[in-house]
C-alpha cells in the first residue's frame, strides 16, 4: 500500500518536511509544553532563564517526538484501517517505515544528548525513560491487548512535567510527583470522551480502547470517577507545592467545571457531550497548569 500510495504522491520538499514534523504528533507535544514550562516556573520559584526553557523544551520536544514516530511506525498497520489515521505519513507513503524509524531513532538520541550536556543527566534519563514507555509499554503491548491500555499509557504522558522540574532541580519533589499524578489521572476522562467518537475505528482495527468494549454508561461512570479524583488531587496540589489564592481558585473553578461535564455525560450518555468533555478537558488542563506558573510569579517572584 505504502509503495503505491508513493507513486501517486511523489515527494516534493515541503511535503516531506510536513510529513517529518506530522511523523512527531505536534498537536500532543504543544500539551506536553503548556505543563512542562509551568512546572519549571514552580521548580524555580520564578522565571528560568530563557536559555534553560528552549533547552529543556527542545529536548522535549524532540523526545516526545520520537516516540510518537515510533508509534505511527508500529501502528501503520491499524492506521490505514481507521478514519482517523488514514491520512498520517506511513500510510499515505510520504514517509517510507524505515526512514520514519531512524529519523525516530536519531531525534530521540538527539534529545538525549542535548538534555544530559545543557540541563542533566536526570532529565535526559526521565525523557528516555518516558519514550521507552511510551513505545514498548503502551505502544507495543497494551494498546492492543488491554481496555486500561491509556490508562497505563497515560503515564508516559505526564512524565514531561518531572523532566521540567528535574531540568531545575534536579530532583524529583513530592510537588513534581503531584503534577505527574495530575497528569495521570487527566489522561484516562480526556482521551475516553474522544474515543466516543471513534469507538467504531476501534473496534474495527481491533484496538480495545474502552468505549469500543464497555457500555457508554460504563464508560461514563469511569470518566465521573477519574474526574473526581482529577480534581481532589489538584486541591491538594496547592498547599503541597505551597501555591497560593490564584492557583487553588483556578483548580476549584475548573474542577467544578470538569464534574460538571462528567456527570452531564454520565445523565445525557450523548456523543456531542462527550466531545464537549474532551474539548474542556484540554482547556482544563492549560489553565490550570498556566495559573500554577501565573500564581507562582505573582506569589514567590
């Protein structure tokens, strides 16, 4: 498939190049960013030098990146499958798999490198540890084997906020473990509602994402649960990272917004709610992580 879609799509410049930076999943990594720079904000107790932010972000960007890369590589067989995914490099063959693997391998190797030598070793470590995960773990193995599959996976998604503390500290905090956790438990309510939509794409590649094997009101009901213990561990995020007014406002407003659009999918069991759910749930966590830095320099700077 991969070599006939080629001949019908030849190559040119700006093509390849936006089929290298698609291979990377720009609109996931741009999330990863919204939490990391925050959580260097906390870590520092104020604004990091602009150098250390591009160094760490680019790092993170690149590791992040690598690992998706890996992904559509393994994926590209469920990928042609789904509607959702038809479209990504490897299946219409702008990108051949094994160039998408060594351009993978090589930014990956790259991120490394330029975390270990401009912040440390720890945060090197954390985003190769968070990329390995990412693609053996979930990837690999749970993605198409288990119904918590983004549940487990989830995790390699949170672990950008531990490299941006570490880029700081150089440590690992019970405050950096907290906006892992916030993370966490953020992933399973937020990709859940958009599987709604996609349920049929699942089920068809043989992906056991929740929704495509659990009732809506199953589905619902872990969402409502996730959500509540969501927000229960923002509130304590506060005293424990010694935040301050603006921050523990922001979790209390936006939390009570995100209960509220769980349980109204829980008592509607309505598609376009959910899809309301997952649109919130991005704005949810950007203003949330940006009221941590926000409160941060207001409060400590």
């Amino acid at each position: 498939m991969n070599s006939v879609s080629a001949t019908l799509r030849p190559a040119t410049g700006l093509r390849t190049v936006k089929a290298y930076v698609a291979l990377m999943k720009p609109r996931i990594i741009e999330l990863l960013l919204t939490t990391t720079l925050p959580a260097m904000v906390v870590a520092e107790r104020g604004l990091p030098s602009v150098g250390k932010i591009l160094i760490t972000l680019a790092g993170g960007t690149l590791s992040a990146g690598g690992a998706n890369a890996v992904n559509m590589w393994y994926d590209r067989d469920i990928d042609s499958i789904m509607k959702r995914t038809k479209s990504r490099p490897l299946v219409t063959g702008d990108v051949s798999p094994s160039a998408a693997l060594i351009f993978a391998i090589v930014i990956e190797a790259i991120a490394f490198a330029i975390l270990w030598k401009f912040d440390n070793l720890l945060s090197a470590v954390l985003a190769l540890g968070a990329a390995l995960f990412y693609i053996f773990i979930y990837t690999m193995w749970l993605k198409r084997s288990s119904s918590q599959n983004i549940v487990i996976g989830g995790a390699a998604g949170a672990v950008p906020v531990l490299v941006g503390w570490a880029a700081i500290q150089n440590n690992v905090s019970w405050a950096g473990i907290l906006m892992f956790g916030i993370i966490f438990l953020w992933t399973p309510p937020h990709f859940w509602a958009l599987a709604f939509k996609y349920k049929d794409d699942y089920s068809n590649a043989g992906v056991p994402m929740l929704p495509s094997v659990a009732t809506f009101k199953k589905t619902a009901n872990q969402i409502v649960i996730y959500t509540f213990v969501l927000v229960a561990s923002t509130l304590v995020m506060g005293p424990v990272a010694k935040l301050g007014i603006i921050y523990d406002i922001s979790a209390a407003v936006l939390g009570a917004g995100f209960i509220y659009y769980s349980l109204r999918l829980r008592s509607t069991q309505s598609p376009k709610v959910a899809m309301r759910v997952f649109s919130f749930s991005i704005t949810y966590l950007t203003l949330l992580f940006l009221a941590m830095g926000v409160d941060t320099l207001v409060f400590h700077h």
